[in-house]
C-alpha cells in the first residue's frame, strides 16, 4: 500500500484592503499627477509617500505639501531572479529615489537607462501614464528615467542609505 | 515573586474602520501612554500581539512600531498570539528583574476578511482544513454538545446575549447594544445551529493597550493601581475530539494556577465569544450568581479578535481602578472552542 | 527575581530544501525529541513551551503552534508562540531563557521550526498590497541595495561577500545537519554563479529550507541534576528600531549597536573580540558578516571588512563565526535565529563535533530580522554568572 506523503490544499481569501487615510490622501493626489508627502511637526522632515504618522516621533502628520517628481538615486540593485507578484519584467534595476522636497526615499525602477548605467546620486524623473490613464495608484508613475543634471553630491543623500 | 500593576488602558473598537492598523493604534496607544503618568522613553519594555493572517500580509506587526514610538530604539518583543499573552510575557520580562515597567498593546481588524473563513486556517492543515469548517460551525458543534450535555437551553443562550447587550448601553467601545427581549431574539433564524446572530461575536476593528508597572513606583502613577495577583494560561489538544468541549480543563487549571478563589471574586470579564462559552467559563471558574460577569457587554458586544483577551483585563482592571469592586477576574481564549485560556486574577490597591 | 538558566538539552533537524518524509508535527518533534534526549528528559518534565517562527504563510498556516499543541507535549501546559520576524529563532530561545528567569518555570522546551516547503516563501514575502507596486523582489531584493550603502561606505573590496560565502559553505562540510553542502567549493565557483539582485550573488545567498530546532532551559536547581555540561546564560537582549523612517541608517543600525552594548554590559564583557571565543551571527547574505562585525562592536565602523580577509573569522582564526555554516547554508527562516542560539551553546558544551573550535568558554548567538530592525542575542558560557 502507497503511503501518503502529501496532498495539496488550495487556500484561497478575499481581503478587503483598506489604505487608511493619510495614504488614501496621497493616492488621491497621485491620480492628479501630483506627489504630495507630510511633514512632521516635530522633526519638521518630510515623508513621501505620505503615512499619517512620523515613525521617528511617534506622533501623527499632518501638514501636507506637494513635492517634485524629479529627485535623486540613493542607492539600488538590479533584479535578475524571477519571483511571483513581481510587476516588472526581469532584469530591472529597483531603485530607491529621494525626491526633491522630500526626507526618505522610496523604492521605483528606472527605465529608458542601460543597467550598468544605473548609480548611486544619479539624478532622475517621473515618467507618468497618460492624463487619461491617471488613476490613485503607484502604477500612474511608470517609472524613472535619467535626466541630464550632474550626479548628487554624496553628503547630499549618505544620511538616506 | 515581584507585585505588578496596571497604571492604564485605552482601547478602541468599531465595526468596520476606514483608517487602517497604524491609525486605529497610535491613539489608543498615546492614550494609554499618558494616562499611565510615565514618559514613553521610561517605559523599559514593549510587547504586542497580533496576527499576520488578519491583515492578509507578512510581517503586517512591523508597521505597528510606527504608532508607538520606536526611537530611539527599544526593548520590544511581540507574540502572534491575543495581546493578553503579550501581557503574560511583558509580566514575566518584569519578574525577571531586567525590566521595571512594560507597554502592551494588541490589535486587529477583522472586517478585511471573512473572519469566520479565515480562521479556518488556524487548523490541522492536513486533515481539517481541507473541509474549511469555519469557526462558528466548530463553535456550534461545542455549543450543541454542551446544550445535549448540561440539558440549558437556547433560551439560557439568548439570556446571555440579551443582558451582555443590556450591559453594553453606555460603552463606546460596543459594537452591538441595547435592549432585546429574550423572545425575540429566540424568533431569529439559526446562523448554524444551535446559534443565532446574537450568539455569535460582531466583527470588529479595534485596539488595545495598557501600561504594567512594577512595586511601589505604580502608587505614585495612579490612584488606585491593580495588583495582579496571579496570572496562568494552559493550553488543550486542537482537535475536538480529542478533549472535552463542554468543560474548559485548561480554564480549570489556570484559573486554579492563578488563585481565583483565594478571595471574593466581584467581577469578571470572561472573554466568551460564543455565548454558550460563557457558561461554560463560568462553571470552569466555580463563578457564582453573585459575579457581575461581563459588565462591559463583554466579547458578544465587541470582538476586535487579538485584542479581545486584553480588553477583558483592561476592562476589568478599570472597573477596579473605578472601585467597582475590589476583586476580579479576567480571562482570554484562542483558538477554536476554548483551545487555549488565559486567567488572570486582580486586586485593587 | 533574577534566577540564573542555562541549556541543558539541544536538538536540530536535518536541513533539507523539502523535508517530504516529515509532517509539521514530525518535524517538530525530531528536534524536541533530539532535545529531549540530549537533556535526559521525557515530555513530562517540561513545565512551559515556547514556538517560534515567522510569518505564518510561509506554511499556509494561521498560528499552526495551535494544532501542534499536543504533538509537542504542551497539552495542559502553558504554550507562547514568538514571532518577531527573522529574528524570531533569538527571541524565542530568550523567552524560554526568560520564563525561567522569572523564577516561575523550572525547564522549558522551545522550539523554533520553518516548513516553508508547505508554501512559496518568495510569495509570502512579497505579498502585493492593491495600488502598489511590486518592486522589492524579496528578502535579496530589500538588502541589496543596503549592501551596496555599505559596500560604498566602507570602500571594501568587492569580493569581500565571495569570501565570507566561501568560508561557510566550507565550514557547513563539517556539520552533518546543513542543507546546502558544495564538496570542493571554490572562490571561483562562487564568483561565477549568476547575480540574482546585484551586488549579491545565488551562491552568496542563503537557500529556503525546511527545518526545526530545539533547546531546553533550565534553572539553576534544574541544571544540577541534568547529565550534560550547561551552557549558562550571561546575558540576553532585545532592541527594536522602526522600519524606516527619515535618516535611518539600516547599514549599520542604532538598534543593533544598541543591542550590543546592553549585552556587554549585562555579562560584564568590555573587549568583546578577546573575551568572546567564538560567534554564531545571523548572515542570510554575505556580506552581512563584515556589516553584524562592525554593528556588534568586534570591529570598527568601516573596518569589519578586514576581519574577513584577514581569516579572523575562519574556523581556526582569532574570532570564528560561523562555525556551522551559518544562515547561508541551512535557513528554514522562523528557526534560524535559534539555530545561532543552539550552535553557539554546543561551542560552549564540546557538542559540535567536526566544526567544534578548541577551547571555547564564551560563545555569542545572534539574530536580526524585518528590516534589520530586530536583533535578539545572548551570551552562554562555560561557567555560572
């Protein structure tokens, strides 16, 4: 007799995800083309995107302003081994940008870039869908491209790795 | 064995909330925080409970460190547990002597999923949940082996229901309350039978958290401190037929373990999702007629599940800071029918 | 208040990408029961357990510790289950090592396990919430480009992380639990694997592994009677950071360095790289080993680089780490952590066989996990505090 040694059980739920306000905030700006982030009223550093709270002070955020879409590569590695749920096709290089106005980066791609022309302090730009195609989600920035400004100083961005 | 005291509780619950995990806690936190008397940075030890699976992702406890202050960094641990077993750790990180004081907060938000469903996860994976019997399906199987057993009646259920939500009139933090005649509540059709809606807990978002602090220090922060006199929690095999569902051994032995009837006890808050659990816990306990069970409405008024078990130490601990009483129990459960219990016994200053 | 613990009993599974000939259950009690016997004891004499692990779809499991109750003798029992990410295998062993500490337990059974087969870890990591999008590929993908901050701070070589690759995937010939074992492995062999999330290559990564392990604390009173020679516990801690927030440096962060010190401090160490003969560290890519050298104060910031090159931390060097293997050769993710604990405790009891360092009175275990912003360690020695 052939003994079990194991079964496959599908498991499959249904969640209903709520953003939360401050997120559900800046979503809604990014729908207008716009990044908005929050300063802190504490340590006056402001986060992008936008989260309703400082985790350095632990109080919420609440002034609200809008930030550029162009800022600077802080660090990044590029992406060569497939995983699900991934939105990019492979290699991609995963960049964390520090946009102008901002005090935290946070993680996109760069495109238009050959990969091993992506680098620390390399200065780049939103490329966004289409007007029409405009909806409150990450997806409405396509990604990043290089824009010919000389690279960021280190000092500039050390403190974000 | 060191004297610890609750100083503070805050806690927060709603049905269905719009802000998500990190903006439901932040306040409850804060509030907690400052009712305790003690700067955050004085708090030496943080502890939390909470459950990946109800939020759908992994790692879904690390946001919370955002809400409650983790800068500079902290002596923090968590259990993917009720936040009542956070506070069991936090109790014992203070007997230890490496810690003075503890935060413990817990969490969840049970409206992003279906509840019900998603705990039928929390099974053998091999032989159980592959029949996805869902959680008030196993609470019914309890409920009709307890009714068969004990000979009470869906009538003394609905009795339970009615006055926990007669309780529940004047608690914020209820998610169902009012007045509702026994009768009517027996017209109601079954949900799975033997329950009905009004047996079964509500689905609710919320949070918890309170402050512990060690020795005399507790008298100078609060006016009348809760003393925990004893604390215990055991745990049962999972499978239902491989333990008695109509009694809590488990509650039996913690509740022994903590010292219940070492005194009078004047309240309890038994954390009872079902309704016939609660008469079960009671008879575990030895709680007589003259116990003021559930006086906040308990877990059939409001069940923000992982912060459920904390809010019935809270809720009891606040009641004693109030001088509602003098003497109480409170008790936290997980896992399906009463698996695991948690009692804890507590004495006003 | 304040009891004394210290580890009377170990046991590890046999590491393996799929563990198939073993349910949950089964592989649980492989470690506990090793445990168990190494210790002398039965089911019956142990008073509390502790489970650790990490996040429950990694098996597709909510809060499996719940069905494993009784498979693991905890039925009338007190049972907790930790979960404080990567480094959940650390703070379980310290919550065992803690509930005897309270005085209130006198030995506890803790286990640490990880049947990531069950599931797809890289999809439970990468979970992807509506109006995001999917840019961190896992693990790899989220300390790349930390790596790269560090590599770019400190001015090291770029081969460094080949190195500390090399040296474990050795070291792991010597332990016969290791799930990744490359026979004749080679410094070229390493370079030439292909780059998963550049700077960090497949062979300087760690694998997915099935796997559990197990300890048991006890009390001073507890520890006389047992056979075996005890790893007493010295020191333990715990620090916490937030995951990100402006100006954090997640090189090398303040919750590690913090951590370290708080743990100097408790065992009375003042120059941690004379006093500690050795070190179980938890490095899930290589690069991480010259990183936790700086953070745990064995070296100077910028400099940790050094002892790697300089073999300070190979097997018959001045300072050995990883004297398993490490996270890069067995990590089945939630035990890993206490796989450190347990390796670091057989130094100290002459336990570890092939990859046993001469010697050994002091050894250091240590666990970081999220985003490197958990960080669990201790400190066991061959003598009471």
């Amino acid at each position: 007799m052939e003994i079990v040694k194991s079964i496959v059980t599908p498991v499959s739920l249904d969640y209903d995800y709520v953003t939360g306000r401050a997120q559900s905030r800046f979503l809604r700006g990014i729908a207008e083309g716009k990044i908005l982030g929050q300063r802190c009223m504490e340590c006056r550093r402001v986060y992008v995107p936008s989260r309703g709270a400082c985790p350095r002070c632990a109080v919420p955020t609440e002034e609200e302003l809008q930030v550029s879409d162009k800022g600077t590569v802080t660090t990044f590695c590029i992406v060569r081994v497939p995983s699900e749920n991934l939105s990019f096709a492979l290699p991609y290089a995963c960049v964390a940008v520090l946009l102008d106005g901002a005090n935290i980066p946070f993680n996109h791609i760069v495109q238009e870039c050959a990969l091993e022309d992506v680098r620390m302090g390399m200065r780049v730009q939103a490329v966004w869908a289409p007007k029409n195609e405009l909806a409150p989600s990450m997806t409405s920035i396509r990604y990043f491209k290089p824009i010919a400004e000389p690279d960021a100083e280190f000092d500039s961005y050390k403190e974000h790795i | 064995m060191r004297d610890v005291a609750i100083v503070s509780f805050a806690q927060s619950a709603k049905a269905r909330e719009q802000r998500n995990e990190i903006e439901i806690l932040m306040p409850v936190v804060r509030e907690a925080v400052k009712a305790s008397g003690l700067p955050r940075t004085e708090i030496d030890f943080t502890c939390s409970g909470s459950s990946d699976y109800l939020q759908g992702q992994s790692f879904a406890f690390v946001g919370a460190l955002d809400a409650v202050g983790a800068w500079p960094p902290i002596k923090e641990s968590h259990v993917e547990m009720d936040g009542a077993w956070a506070l069991y750790e936090a109790w014992i990180k203070i007997q230890t002597g490496d810690v003075d004081s503890a935060l413990v907060y817990s969490f969840g938000k049970s409206s992003p999923g279906d509840i019900a469903e998603v705990l039928a996860l929390q099974l053998d994976p091999y032989t159980m949940t592959p029949l996805w019997p869902d959680a008030h399906s196993l609470a019914a199987l309890q409920a009709r082996a307890f009714l068969e057993a004990t000979g009470k009646s869906e009538r003394e259920l609905a009795a339970v229901a009615a006055r926990s939500r007669r309780s529940a009139i004047g608690n914020p933090h209820a998610v169902v309350s009012g007045e509702f005649e026994v009768e009517k509540l027996l017209a109601e059709p079954y949900v799975v039978s033997p329950l009905r809606a009004h047996d079964l807990p509500p689905v609710t978002d919320g949070a918890s958290a309170l402050v512990m602090v060690a020795g005399d220090r507790a008298r100078t922060l609060c006016k009348r401190p809760v003393w925990i006199r004893g604390i215990d929690h055991r745990i049962e095999p999972q499978s239902l037929g491989a333990r008695e569902l109509v009694r809590s051994a488990s509650t039996e032995i913690a509740g022994a373990k903590a010292g219940v009837h070492k005194g009078k006890i004047d309240l309890a808050e038994l954390h009872a999702p079902y309704s016939h659990q609660e008469l079960i816990l009671r008879a575990a306990l030895g709680l007589g007629e003259s116990v003021k069970v559930n006086p906040s409405g308990g877990a059939l008024a409001s069940h923000p599940l992982m912060a459920a078990g904390l809010v019935r130490i809270g809720e009891a601990a606040q009641r004693l800071m109030n001088r509602e009483g003098d003497r109480a129990v409170a008790h936290a459960t997980q896992g399906p029918c009463l698996q695991q219990n948690l009692v804890c016994v507590l004495e006003g200053d | 208040m304040g009891e004394r613990s210290a580890v009377i009993g170990i046991g590890q599974t046999k590491y393996d990408a799929k563990r198939i000939d073993v349910s949950m259950p089964g592989l649980c009690r492989e470690a506990a029961l090793a445990a168990l016997a190494d210790a002398d004891l039965t089911w019956a004499d142990i008073d509390a357990v502790v489970v650790g692990k990490a996040p429950d779809m990694f098996e597709g499991v909510m809060m499996p510790e719940m069905f494993l109750a009784d498979s693991l003798g905890a039925a009338g029992k007190p049972l907790l289950r930790v979960h404080t990410a990567g480094s959940v295998g650390g703070s379980t062993g310290i919550v065992a090592s803690s509930l005897v500490e309270s005085g209130v337990f006198e030995r506890v059974l803790c286990v640490a396990f990880e049947k990531q087969s069950e599931s797809n870890a890289m999809w439970a990591l990468t979970v992807s919430t509506p109006f995001s999008v999917a840019v961190i590929a896992g693990a790899g993908g989220y300390f790349a480009p930390l790596i790269r901050g560090y590599m770019r701070r400190s001015g090291a070589p770029e081969d460094t992380g080949i190195r500390v690759a090399v040296k474990d995937r050795q070291n792991a010939l010597k332990n016969p639990y290791a799930h990744v074992k490359i026979p004749g492995v080679t410094f070229d062999q390493v370079m030439a694997s292909p780059m998963l999330w550049d700077p960090i290559r497949y062979l300087e990564t760690c694998p997915s592994s099935d796997g559990a392990c197990a300890m048991i604390f006890a009390s001073e009173r507890a520890t006389a009677k047992s056979p075996g020679k005890p790893a007493w516990v010295h020191a333990t801690a715990m620090r916490s950071e937030p995951t990100m927030f402006s100006g954090r440096d997640q090189v090398n962060p303040l919750a590690g360095r913090m951590n370290a010190k708080d743990l100097y401090a408790k065992a009375g160490i003042t120059n941690p790289r004379k006093e500690i003969d050795c070190a179980e560290i938890y490095v899930p890519f290589s690069w991480f080993e010259p990183m936790w050298m700086e953070t745990m104060g064995f070296a100077e910031e910028g400099q940790g680089w050094k002892m790697t090159y300089e073999g300070a931390t190979a097997l018959d060097g001045d300072l050995p780490v990883n004297m398993s293997g490490g996270v890069l050769s067995s990590n089945p993710i939630g035990a890993s952590g206490l796989i450190r604990f347990a390796e670091a405790a057989m130094q100290v009891r002459g336990q570890a066989g092939e990859h046993q360092v001469d010697g050994v009175h002091k050894a250091l275990g240590h666990a970081y996990g999220g985003g490197s912003q958990y960080f669990s360690t201790y400190i066991v020695a061959d003598h009471k505090p």
